[in-house]
C-alpha cells in the first residue's frame, strides 16, 4: 500500500493514463495528433477548477480557495504543452 500512488491503479483511479511522453523518434505532429484531445481535457479541467476556486477565493476570501486556486496554476504550468516535447 506504502508505492500506491505510483502504481497503475492510480491513473485509472484518475481517469488519466500515465504522463504521455512522445515515443522515441516520433515526430511532434504525430505525438499532438495521438495526445491531443487527451490532454486539452486535462487542461481545461485544471483551469475550471482554478477560476471556480478563485471565484470562491473572491467571494468568500477564503484561504483554502486560495491555495486551491494557486496549486492548480501551478499544476497548469508543470502540464504546460512545450514540456512534453523539450
């Protein structure tokens, strides 16, 4: 039980497959069109979530909806597009 937020079970748990990194020798057109639809899903749940708690953070103030909201930038910018190609 101790590795299993690294185990399989984790991603499906998720509903998002591990980290789609491009294949060895595949090209960045091909790796966009395989990965595409999957991670801009990915995204535009990251970025609901933070202006939903930033939303909150401004109406309540908050601290909780604060962190919320900076924890998914911060999320949004480790999933950025260029870092699955550099």
């Amino acid at each position: 039980m101790s590795d299993w937020a690294s185990s399989p079970a984790r991603s499906s748990w998720c509903g998002f497959s591990r980290d789609p990194t491009p294949a060895p020798g595949q090209a960045a057109d091909q790796w966009w069109t395989a990965s595409q639809s999957r991670l801009i899903v990915l995204w535009a749940v990251t970025e609901g979530a933070c202006l939903v708690n930033a939303t909150l953070w401004f109406i309540t103030q908050a601290r909780v909806s604060l962190v919320a909201a900076a924890l998914a930038l911060a999320v949004l910018f480790v999933l950025r597009p260029g870092r699955y190609l550099e």
